[in-house]
C-alpha cells in the first residue's frame, strides 16, 4: 500500500500564473507592446483576458508570456493569425511532454529505497 501524497500548500496568487494581476497598461508595458497589440492578441483567439467586475481586461503572466511569444513571431514577419497557431501548438506540445513524464514516472513505480 502506498502513502497517500502530502497536502500541497495553498497557493497564494502571487504563485499562480493564471492569476490576472495585471491591468491592460502594465501588461502592455511589461512586455514591450501596445494595448491595441493585446486587444488584437485576444481577438485573435490567442487567450481570453479576464474581465474585472467594470469590464476592464486583466491579465496573467500566461497570458503575457503567450502575448510575448507571438510578438517576436510577429518581429520575424509571422502574421498574427499563424502566430496564435503557433504558440498554440506549442503549448499543447509541452503540456503533451508533461504528461509523457508523469506517465513514464508513474510506470516505473516508486524509487527503490
């Protein structure tokens, strides 16, 4: 029989990266871009931007890294719509390695002691 895991901390949203701490014109300025670029990024299907309960957008450090990813595409004279594919594919591709890791670590079973 094994133990079951330990309880995991509470997270504080500081830790969260799915979060939306950020107002439009800090997220802008944080990354390098316009308010306009992160409009177009959610318009085009790249996240969807939390709204606050006054309908202002608010954004996570996922959104942003995602927003900062298409950006340097959009830099090398990728379109915006073949961006948000792009930067799509690859997080589904890293989520698919992640889960290929648990997995080979589940099949192995525990480490010897």
């Amino acid at each position: 029989m094994t133990d079951p895991p330990a309880p995991r901390p509470p997270v504080s949203a500081l830790d969260d990266a799915s979060f939306p701490a950020y107002a439009m014109s800090a997220a802008a300025a944080a990354i390098g871009v316009t308010a306009a670029f992160l409009r177009a990024a959610e318009a085009a299907g790249l996240f969807a931007a939390y709204r606050s309960t006054g309908g202002h957008r608010r954004y996570s450090r996922e959104d942003l890294q995602r927003a900062d990813r298409a950006r340097r595409l959009l830099d090398d004279g990728t379109r915006m719509d073949d961006a948000v594919r792009i930067v799509s594919l690859e997080y589904q591709l890293a989520a698919a390695n992640a889960m290929i890791e648990i997995l080979r670590r589940d099949r192995s079973g525990p480490a010897p002691r």
